[in-house]
C-alpha cells in the first residue's frame, strides 16, 4: 500500500486535501426539473425589472443576453428572443438578424472581459438533442481555454467555475457597458 495515501476515516480532511465549494449547484440540485412544473423562465427573468438579479447583458429589441445559471463553463452565455419561440423558422427576418447579431455580441464580450481561445456556439432544438427548454430556442455562446477541459467533468460529474456568477456577471457587464 502507498503510505503517500491518506487513510483517515475521521471526519477531518487531510491537510492536503483541496476543497471545491459549489455554492451555485443548490439551487439547481433543488430546481424543478421538468420546465412544465415552473413555467418558462426565459419569459419570466425579462418581466423582473432587475437585469442584474436575473443576469441580463443586454437587451435588444427583440432579444437579449443572458449568463445561464447552469453553465458549462466560466461566461457561458445565452442569447435569446424575448417571445417564445421554439425554432428559428417562428422567428421574422428582424428577430433573426438580431439574434445572430447579439450571438456575435456576445462573443465580443466574453473576448474582451475573459479572452478565450474559442467557442462553443450552438442551438439544441427539441427534447431529443438535449435541449432543457424545448418550447424557447436559445443560443448558447460558451467561451473555451486551451486546456480548460479536466478530469472533473469526466470522473467527478463536476464542472469546475471560477469565479461566482456575480462577480462574473459585474464582469461581463462592465464590457457590455464600454461598448454598446
């Protein structure tokens, strides 16, 4: 057996043992899963008032940016319309151009606030290709490092963040601000 290897079976941690504190997991652990059960909240988070309880970027005329709550990564975005729509063909040609605009948008912000090396940018369309809310369509703009990926998303089930969603959101908002 390696001696290098705790084998503590107290409830103390070993010294060197690193701690991962997920604060923003609860509310998602506890959430209901089943859209049906709480409504859509995409049409919801825009009729608060409060952009930066709910962690709205920007608002366009027909759609905004959103950090989403569950993310894949440090920054992930959502880019979205304000009705609910669920393909792109339900959309009109303003919608649209705006869409793709503020998906470009959104990019940028990331770019200049966190720069990554890339994105992750993409639409899951239907239950069947894993999208969470099928009945609203959203953009997700999810910016990527050289090397961010690690073993625990593969081993631990576990995506490591950061920095708290909003300290990431006066992040992000303070590049929205400079620009737009």
């Amino acid at each position: 057996m390696d001696e290098s290897i705790p084998t503590q079976t107290s409830k103390q941690l070993p010294s060197s043992m690193e701690r991962l504190h997920a604060y923003w997991r609860m509310p998602y652990i506890l959430a209901p899963k089943n859209p049906k059960e709480c409504g859509n909240p995409f049409t919801h988070i825009t009729e608060t008032g409060d952009d930066a309880k709910e962690y709205i970027l920007h608002r366009g005329i027909h759609n905004y940016i959103v950090m989403n709550r569950y993310p894949y990564n440090a920054g992930h975005l959502l880019v979205l319309p304000f009705r609910e729509v669920a393909r792109l063909e339900d959309l009109n040609n303003e919608e649209r151009h705006e869409l793709i605009d503020l998906v470009v948008e959104a990019q940028n912000i990331l770019s200049r606030a966190l720069s990554p090396d890339g994105f992750n940018t993409g639409f899951n369309f239907g239950d069947a290709a894993g999208a969470g809310i099928p009945c609203h369509l959203h953009c997700h703009v999810v910016p990527r490092w050289n090397g961010d990926t690690n073993f625990m998303p593969v081993i631990g089930n576990t995506r490591v963040l950061p920095d708290s969603m909003d300290a990431m959101w006066q992040r992000l908002h303070s590049c929205v601000e400079a620009h737009i």
